[in-house]
C-alpha cells in the first residue's frame, strides 16, 4: 500500500529533524512520502526542514510546504489530507512536528489498516494503565481527558479509550467520503473527524503509545477546548436523531415509525375504525417504508400505499404500491372509493395543500374519513430557535429541510375549512420520545410530562396536530379549544 506521513509543523524548528530522524529505518524507505506542512511558524521551521532534507540520503521521500497564512491546526490537516487523496496515497499517517507522538510506534499504527482491519487508527496514552502519567502528563489535563473521554463516549455510544490523541492513520478512502473540509479549523477539528467517521460507520481500532511530555508550549486553550470538543459531541447525538443540518451527525433512516399512543402514528392508527363487517380498503399518500400499512393490513385491512420513493420492503408491506409524486397529484390508477385516507406527515411537503386535501378528499368513498397529521410550528421549539435568532432547518422533525410549508394550529384549521371538510376528531401527538431513543424510567417520566403539558397547552407543546376529516357534518369528537 502506498503509506504517506503528513507531519503539521508550527514552530517546531527545535524538535523537527529530531522527530524525522526517529522515523523506523526500516520503514523509511517503504514510505511513499513524508509530507512536512508548515504552517506559516514565525521562527525558523522551514529552513530547518530544507537543510534536513539536503542532508540526508534518499532514504526518506520528503516534501515540503510552507503556507502562505497560518491556517490553524485543523486547517493545516485538511491541506495535507486533500493533498495525500489528490497524490494516491492508501493511508496517511498524522505525527505531529513537536515530539508529542512517538515516530517509533508507526509500523503499529499503520497495521490494522494495512491487515484491512480498520479504515482509522488512534494511539492511545490510556491503553496502558498509568503510562500517561509516567511519561509526564500532567495531572489537570489526565483527569480533563477522562473526563471529556467518559463524556464522549456515554453521548455517541463509542467505547475509544482515548479521544484526545492526536497520533492517528486514516485509510484515505474513508477520509475521501467525509466532508472534512467543512471542519474546525482549530483544535476540536480531531474529535470532528472522529465523529464523522463513528457517522459513517467506519472502523476503528486502537493501539497503545508511550505518553511523552517536554518542553514544547501547548497552545491549547484547555477550556475552549473542552467547550467546543462538547458542543460538536451534542451536535452529533442530536444530528443522528435529526436535529441540525447533519455536518456532524445524520439521521440514517429517511422514514421512522412512531407507534407510541402519543405519537402522530399511534393516534392514527387509534382513529382509523375497530371492529367493521368488512376489511377497510385503505389508502395511505406519503407511505414511506409501509410501517403503518403492514398494521393495518395485519388487522385485516387492504391497503394501497403511495409515496416519492419505493423504499425496500414497502411492495411487501402494502397490498398495491404506486411511485408517485403527490405534487402533481395521486396517479388515476390509484383509484377512488376509499373507507379511509391516510396523510400522515405528507401535507407540509407540498407547495398547495389545499389542491392536495381535494384531491384525497376525491379518493374517499362518500361515508370515508381522511386522517391526516402536520407538525406544529408554534411548538416551542421552532419558536425558541426563532426568537434567539437560529432558525435553520433541520434533518427531520418540525424544522425537516424538505417541508415547504409551516402551519400552526389556526394556519391548519383555516386550511382545511377552504376545502370544504370538517373535523370530526382532532387530538395532539407529543415529542416523538420513541424515534429519540429516549426509553426507560426517563422516558416513561417524560412521556407523562410531555402528555399532560400538551393536553394543558397544545399550541405550544403538541409536536402534531393528527385530525380526522369528513365529508359531512358530525358531532365533534371531543371539545377543540380555540386558539
């Protein structure tokens, strides 16, 4: 494999050649290239780099580049990652110019991905128990490193022994599917990347490095440190359940199914009628992968689903399935007559909901009901993110980047009055605690919490609005508070 090293430099004219020097000789000639990236130092690290490289034999393939600017620490990594993809490399190792990281541990580091055994590889000071502090760690930043390290892994789910070393091998395949570009350019850049990587579900393995501490000046700022490397932790926990825009953390499912009795699904499935004489034939627009027609066809029910995408496994969930873009309205071939109409989170997708509501409103049989659910803007989240200034879209949620429209509950009552049906139900589904991975005694507690808060105030709690809509006046189910 070709193996490159990419050694960040900043004033490092004291340590550089003693660092180049260590490299295994063994390994020296097998090197595809030894990268020195200097970042703009203001003392005498690039000339130190040239005289080292002219004396020297051709044992050690170096290059060097002196910045223009400084680009910062994270910076300098991505220049020397973009040029190890654009030259071919197969692995790039990260040492660091100052002598923090061992150049004698490189063969161990550069193993796992060499055996195929990893797409990233990170020394660790932890491995070996109590080596941090024999090799001269201080006491402040050994307890801060445990503490962040617990902190990080009991948010993602890791189980890294270390998140703070920056001794690391990547295989450049995986760096090329990250969107490292867009990282810190500053020192949280390294838990970045990890948290891309744990995203994009790649390996990685850990191998044991001698702690080293000299001279040199640290010029990290511990607690802004700290502060970032936390905020972009939460951002990915709160990314993989849709939250934010997904730089750091990516909801992987494009359609999750709520079942929860206090969830837009739950009470869909609670309004669609129990015992009848006959199966229902049901139509479900927006259907995803077909988890609310798989419980409705195995109650009995015939179901037709129809949604943007044939996600797998939605043919064998429904009884009939049509690809369609309801934005130009349902296909003929879906048909009419329908007992019950299903529109759960697809009304806020489309640019005219109320040619929508007609056009499934013309689907259901004359004694049919439509169900349909839309999330609540006026929840407080969207309306805090509002007032402190932040509003953006999200992966999913009320904030989901595909909704075209926004409604609260007046906005959503007008609607459906201008197509000419009337609510005979309407309740109020709470924060999707299910889809959030919120379980246990937390969850349980929350989900009272959430309930009774959304009964006393839905229209600054209920997460969605879920209403059953009919062609002919009835009695209301239930009093509709107004707003």
């Amino acid at each position: 494999m070709k193996v490159g090293v990419l050694v960040v430099a900043y004033n490092a004219e004291s340590t550089l050649q003693w660092v180049l020097d260590r490299i295994p000789a063994d390994l020296r000639r097998d090197l595809a290239e030894v990268l020195v990236m200097d970042d703009h130092s203001t003392d005498a690290t690039f000339d130190v780099a040239h005289d080292y490289h002219a004396s020297i034999d051709d044992d050690l393939p170096l290059t060097i580049i002196r910045h223009d600017k400084n680009l910062g620490y994270g910076g300098n990594q991505k220049a020397g990652y973009r040029y190890a993809i654009d030259h071919g490399w197969d692995v790039v190792v990260l040492l660091h110019g100052d002598g923090q990281y061992a150049p004698e541990k490189m063969p161990d580091i550069i193993a796992p991905i060499v055996d195929g055994d990893a797409d990233a590889v990170f020394g660790s000071r932890m491995l070996d128990r109590g080596g941090a502090r024999r090799g001269g760690m201080p006491m402040y930043k050994f307890v801060g490193n445990r503490i962040l390290t617990t902190a990080q892994n009991a948010i993602t789910g890791a189980g890294l022994s270390e998140w703070h070393s920056g001794y690391r091998a990547y295989r450049t395949s995986a760096l090329a599917e990250l969107d490292f570009v867009g990282n810190s350019d500053d020192f949280d850049f390294d838990t970045e990347i990890i948290l891309q990587l744990l995203g994009a579900d790649k390996k990685i393995a850990e191998v044991p490095i001698p702690t080293y501490y000299g001279d040199e000046i640290s010029r990290v700022n511990g607690i802004a440190y700290a502060k970032n490397i936390m905020i972009d932790t939460v951002r990915h926990r709160l990314g993989e359940a849709g939250f934010g825009r997904g730089e750091l953390g990516q909801k992987r499912e494009a359609y999750e199914y709520k079942p929860s009795t206090n969830s837009s699904h739950g009470i869909v499935l609670e309004l669609v009628p129990g015992a009848t004489d006959r199966p229902l034939r049901i139509l479900d627009v927006g259907c995803g992968p077909g988890w609310v027609a798989a419980e409705l066809r195995h109650r009995g029910h015939h179901v037709t689903g129809v949604d943007i995408t044939t996600t797998e496994g939605v043919t064998e969930r429904t009884d009939a399935f049509f690809e369609a873009d309801v934005e130009g309205g349902l296909p003929d071939e879906v048909g009419t007559d329908y007992d019950v109409v299903i529109a759960a989170d697809v009304i806020e997708h489309v640019r005219d909901p109320d040619v929508l509501l007609a056009d499934l409103a013309g689907r259901m049989a004359p004694t049919g009901m439509i169900l349909a659910s839309v999330p609540n803007f006026g929840h407080w989240y969207p309306r805090a993110r509002t007032a402190a200034g932040l509003f953006d879209y999200d992966q999913r949620g009320i904030l989901d980047r595909t909704h075209m429209r926004f409604f609260t509950r007046r906005s959503f009552r007008r609607t459906v009055a201008h197509t000419g049906l009337v609510t005979t139900a309407e309740r109020y589904a709470g924060l999707p605690l299910d889809v959030l991975g919120v379980d246990g005694a937390v969850g349980r507690t929350a989900g009272v919490v959430d309930k009774v808060i959304t009964r006393v105030w839905p229209t600054m709690f209920a997460y969605q609005f879920v209403v059953r809509l009919e062609a002919a006046p009835h009695a209301v189910d239930g009093p509709i508070v107004s707003s």
